[in-house]
C-alpha cells in the first residue's frame, strides 16, 4: 500500500511541475497529455 501510495504522489508532483520526463522516460504527465 505505501508504494501505491509512493507513485501516486510522484504522478500527482509531475501534474503540478507539469513534468515531461521521471527517471528518464517520459512521465504520465507527457503519456496522457494531462494539462
């Protein structure tokens, strides 16, 4: 439950940078065209 929770944090803090990239391959920010 804490690494679900772990990613679900890293997803949500690459939403509000409006991150492309997350350990070098393109996050699900820049996948999913999340604006």
């Amino acid at each position: 439950a804490l690494e679900l929770l772990h990613n679900a944090s890293l997803v949500h803090d690459d939403v509000v940078d409006e991150s492309t990239e997350r350990r070098g391959q393109l996050s699900v920010n820049a996948i999913f065209n999340i604006k």
